[in-house]
C-alpha cells in the first residue's frame, strides 16, 4: 500500500483524521518529529476515536531516520508551489506521499533532499494558499489507491 508522510504536524486533530485516512485505506502513516502535539491529546484521539487499533502509525525521530527505516524507492512531496498535478503521476505501491506542516509546508531543505523523487501539487482556485492537511492527504493517497483499483476495499 501507500505511505502517507506527515514532516513536523503541528494540528492534532489533522494527524487523528490521518490516523482514521490510513485506517480506512491500509496506508501507512508515518510522522517525522517534532511534533506539535503529545500523541496522547484529546483532540488527536477525539479524531481517530477508536481507529489506533486499525492503522499503521510510526513516528520517526527525524527525516533521515524515516528514510533509513523505509528506503523508500519513490517521494512525492506535496506543494502549492509544484508544477505537476497529483493527478498526473503513476502512483505505486509503497510510494511515500510527503505533506509538511501546517500552515507553513515543507521546507526547503526537505523538497531539495534527494530522496524527493518528484514534487505535486494539488489544484486549487487562485488566490487559495493550501488545504487543510488532514483533506490534502485524503486527496493524494486516494488518487493513488484510485489508480490502483482499490485494492482490498468493499
């Protein structure tokens, strides 16, 4: 399945709506430290409510740990600055769809690290500066799992 990347979340209750998004989907939610909110918060378990159980949830110490632990073949990091459309990539299993922190994004130095195999955004009228991250993921892992024909699912 897809691995869904969160790099900093500050919002707990977008990390427990990922938790329900991986749940739901049989992604794998991995989240990079530091993180703006303790995993135990009652916004964050408010939002994944009983779906912990369900999904698969690592948290990394740092970037570099994640990548180490995953060596993942593929990044898409998700921007507003990208020129390619979410859409327009030919998603694969164990891909890692990347989404940096609210309300600032991913830095710099995370889209110009080499593991970033691409980088994508998702349209959005003019004048618009991102979505909420909780719905950008559900937007990027569903394309991916559309794609794939929805493997698993009822």
């Amino acid at each position: 399945m897809f691995r869904l990347m969160f790099h900093e979340p500050r919002i707990p209750g977008n990390t427990g709506n990922a938790i329900r998004l991986a749940a739901g989907t049989g992604s794998e939610l991995h989240l990079i430290e530091p993180l703006g909110f303790d995993l135990s918060e009652a916004k964050l378990r408010r939002a994944g409510l009983d779906y912990h159980d369900l999904a698969s949830v690592t948290v990394h110490p740092d970037l570099a740990t994640a990548w180490s632990r995953l060596r993942p073949e593929r990044v898409y990091a998700f921007t507003t600055r990208a020129a390619t459309v979410h859409t327009e990539v030919a998603y694969r299993p164990g891909d890692v769809l990347l989404f940096g922190a609210e309300p600032s994004g991913l830095p710099a130095e995370v889209l110009a690290d080499d593991h970033i195999t691409g980088e994508v955004r998702i349209p959005m009228l003019p004048g618009r500066r991102s979505m909420n991250l909780a719905n950008a993921a559900s937007v990027g892992v569903y394309e991916a799992w559309r794609q794939h024909g929805f493997p698993g699912a009822v």
